[in-house]
C-alpha cells in the first residue's frame, strides 16, 4: 500500500496493523480482534493529539 496525506491528519498515514481476519473465527477470536481494534483506534487517538 502507497502512502499518501491523509486530510485528517495532514501527513502521509501507512499503518498496517496486522490484525487477523475474523471471519469464520469463534465468537472469543472475533471478541478478541474487536478489543485490538479499540486498542489501536484509542492509540491511534492519542498519537493524533
């Protein structure tokens, strides 16, 4: 994936948070991808600021 500026931000955004693809995960593996996506979006936050 090409960086690019993100308006939003206003510099280039390329963060690959590899995480796994839940589908046709358990319900606690899918829960689970969930709480790292809150994690990364609260972090992502928190580095904007």
């Amino acid at each position: 994936m090409q960086k690019s500026d993100c308006r939003s931000i206003g510099k280039a955004f390329d963060d690959n948070w590899g995480l796994d693809d839940p589908t046709g995960k358990s319900h606690e593996e899918f829960t689970e991808i969930i709480s790292q996506i809150e994690l990364k979006i609260k972090n992502l936050i928190d580095r904007m600021k």
